[in-house]
C-alpha cells in the first residue's frame, strides 16, 4: 500500500531525535541539508529541535509540539528502536507513518542505517516508499469493583504485567475470548505483537512471528507450572489476565515499557487488537528473513564452515 499524493504546497515531513546521541544531530543535519529548495517543509519535534535549528541556520525547519502533525505525510526518527517507539506514541493514533534511520544496535523498526542517509532524501522527495501497517494492541486495566477502565493505552511491541516485588509470585488467571485456559504463579505475562516478538517476546523464549502474520502471543513468565508455553492466538482474540485476590503483592502494567501503573489484587487487564495499526514507511523490499538474519547476524553456512585454526 502506498500513500496517498498531496499537494506539493502542502508537503510537510517530521523529524524526530534520539533525545542523547551526537550523531543523531549529525546525521539529521545531512538530511536537512538534502532537502532543502525541495518544496517540502520540515517539522521538527522534541528539545534537541533547537540546536538542529542553529546547526543549518537555512533549513525549512520549523519546531512544533509532539502531539501536534498539522497533516504530515511522514515522520523521519533518528535513533534506535526506542526513539521509533517514543514517536509511535503520539503518530499511531493519527496514522501518521514512521520512517525509522537507525542509530541504535538492533533496530528492527528501522528502514536504513545512518551511514545510507543520503539515498533517503530524493526517496522522500520523490515519494518513493511504501507503508505497510503493523497489528497494535489495545489495553484497559478494569478495577475489581467495576467494568469501566481506569486506565487505557496502546501497544507496539507488547503489554507485561509484571509482579512489584521480587521475593514474590503473582497469581494470574488467564482467559481467551472469556473462557478461562489456566491460573499461573508466575512471574508475570506477557502479551506480545508480531513486532514485539523479536524484542521482550523473543527473551522470553516466545516464537518470532514475521510482520504481516495477523495473529498475537501470551507468554508466561517464569511459570511455576508444567504449561507455560506460549500461546499464539487469532488477531480478533480476546485477552483478560486477573491478578488474583491470592496474589501477595502488586503488580505493575507495561506498555511497550514507556507507559505505566501499578495495580492490586482483584484488577483485570484487557487486551485486545488495536483500532489503529503502526504504519511504517519502507523505502524498499527487503524480506523479513532478510533482516532478522542481518539483525541477529544469524550463521546461514553453519558451524562447519567457520575457519579452524
């Protein structure tokens, strides 16, 4: 799926930093420096804007607030898999899609390394991406006294309900679809995207999903159990994880671990698709088997072929 034209009088493109890296600054300079007298304006987001501003003192750059888009056609981050997230917070409702140049060490969200900036600013100029949406999850924590939310969030990656204290276990009742499938004393769960599955999911020992599998996982964590495999469940499915009146200690809820709150015995966490995917912007075809071997540095040839002394 490609995007959809706008008017060249309207072309507005967002840039995001890495909120420490140097060489985030460095390298939005090159971009910025590519596409100037190109007709497209940049909009820059967060604190370290100021300093880009002084560095090309010539850019179309203008600085705004991270909640507002004024009909962006695409937001450009420079940093590593965090900083992609960090933007997804406030562009996943809006739709907005993420082009990710990578400064971190892994970046799976990332479409290109620093070092190839140069071949993204006639891509851009050009329109010559394509989007590909990404499966969200949407999560309500319900207190025990009731059926209305009190807190809400979304995520990318994954949603963990993680015990608060380390010399205990929680008891957490599981249900699918509102059907109860097993009461774990564990650690905590774990409710993951096909995204996520190559992040918290995959230390976890979850499966790696490819991107456009439709489908999410609920793994347990350090079950003290017989079953405690993952479980991979249809895109539509319905997840409810109740700590227990019997767990002894609190719990905390993660979102991507960026968005937070701590619950007690007796709450629910609702978990369910999201009603707005993740659009990334892809600047070409490059398979998924591809990247994670890159990622991972995966040994295609085998232990056989390395070099022996």
């Amino acid at each position: 799926m490609t995007n959809s034209p706008q008017p060249e009088s309207t072309r507005r493109v967002g840039i995001l930093l890495h909120p420490a890296r140097p060489e985030a600054i460095d390298v939005a300079e090159k971009f910025l420096q590519g596409i100037a007298n190109t007709g497209i304006t940049c909009v820059g987001f967060g604190d370290r804007i100021a300093d880009l501003c002084q560095r090309v003192p010539g850019a179309q750059l203008q600085q705004c607030e991270l909640d507002r888009f004024n009909q962006l056609e695409l937001m450009v981050v420079f940093g590593g898999d965090g900083t992609i997230l960090r933007a997804a917070e406030s562009v996943v409702p809006s739709g907005v899609p993420l082009l990710g140049v990578n400064l971190g060490h892994v970046g799976f969200l990332a479409e290109l390394e620093s070092h190839d900036v140069h071949k993204l600013v006639q891509q851009v100029v050009d329109r010559n991406y394509s989007v590909e949406e990404r499966l969200t999850l949407d999560v309500q924590v319900i207190d025990a006294e009731g059926e209305d939310p009190i807190w809400s969030s979304f995520a990318v990656n994954e949603v963990s309900l993680e015990k608060g204290a380390r010399e205990k276990m929680l008891d957490v009742l599981v249900e699918i679809d509102q059907l109860p499938v097993s009461r774990w004393s564990c650690d905590g769960m774990l409710v993951s995207t096909p995204t996520g599955s190559t992040a918290y999911a995959f230390s976890l020992g979850g499966p790696v999903i490819w991107p456009d599998v439709q489908a999410f996982q609920v793994i347990p964590m350090a079950a003290h159990a017989l079953f405690a495999r993952p479980l991979v469940l249809d895109p539509n499915s319905l997840v409810d994880l109740t700590l227990s009146n019997n767990s002894s200690t609190s719990a905390v809820v993660w979102c991507d671990g960026r968005r937070s709150i701590e619950i007690e015995p007796g709450t629910r966490v609702h978990v369910e698709r999201g009603s707005h995917p993740l659009r990334v912007a892809r600047l070409k075809e490059q398979p998924f088997t591809s990247r994670l071997v890159k990622k991972f540095e995966l040994n295609i040839d085998g232990f056989r072929s390395r070099v022996r002394p």
